[in-house]
C-alpha cells in the first residue's frame, strides 16, 4: 500500500509540474507547440478524408488542453487521497478544492506570463475539467462504504 500511494502522489506532482510548466510558457512558445501538435493532427484526419481547416483545429485543441489537463490533474489526485485517505466524501471535498485552486492559479500564471493573457473562458474550461476529473474518479475508484 505504500509503494501505491507514492507512486500515485508522484504522479500528482509531475502532473501538477507540467500544468505550471506549460502555464508558464511565453505566448509563442505556447503556440509553436500547440501549432506543431494541430499540424500532426490535421495530416492524420486528411489521411482519412476528415478535413477541417488548421485554425479551427488549433483552436480547439488549445481550448481542450485546458480541460483534459485539468481533468487528469483532478482524476490523479483522486486517485492518490483514495489510497491516503478513508472517506470518499472528503476526497471529493479536498480534490475539488485543490484542484479547483489549481485551475484558477493557472490562469493567473498566465497572465503574467509574456505574451499570454488570462481569460475567464479558459479558467471555466479548467474548472469543467476538475469537475470530470473528479467524476471520472469516483466512477473508476473502488468503495467500501
């Protein structure tokens, strides 16, 4: 049990290090990668006929990016207080505070960061993100109360 429980916090801090980390990024670093993400993924959909055009791609895979990373924020750190802590009623207390806190942070990280601006639409985003992340694990988590 010990072993599990490290690993899973371990893996809520790597997480949580790549969620400031990309919060950090200057503007143009932020786009390059999403820019060369959106190109990989409109040569895939071409390959089997599906086209949408490169800007509404990026668009929505930048807007996504703020959801899924919050999501799998929120569902690892279920995760890890469902083998630290005995209640589910206070993991989901504990993670939607954290997280959430996370979620709003990361947009204020942002608008310090060069070239970025912080938008409410992305820290709703975030917030939508928790809140499935959460879901997901009270779906995927064994209970015995």
């Amino acid at each position: 049990m010990a072993f599990k429980r490290i690993l899973r916090w371990t893996l809520v801090l790597v997480w949580l290090y790549l969620v400031v980390h990309l919060s950090r990024q200057s503007g143009s670093d932020s786009a390059a990668i999403s820019g060369w993400i959106a190109a990989k993924v409109s040569w895939g959909l071409n390959l089997f006929g599906f086209r949408l055009s490169y800007s509404t791609l990026h668009i929505f895979l930048r807007k996504f990016a703020h959801f899924g990373t919050h999501l799998v924020l929120a569902y690892l750190s279920f995760r890890a207080l469902s083998v630290t802590t005995t209640s589910q009623k206070l993991n989901i207390i504990l993670c939607l505070l954290a997280c959430s806190a996370v979620a709003i942070y990361d947009e204020s990280i942002q608008a310090n960061a060069v070239g970025r601006v912080a938008q409410i639409y992305d820290a709703i985003l975030n917030l939508f993100g928790v809140q499935s992340g959460v879901t997901l694990g009270i779906l995927t988590t064994k209970t015995t109360q």
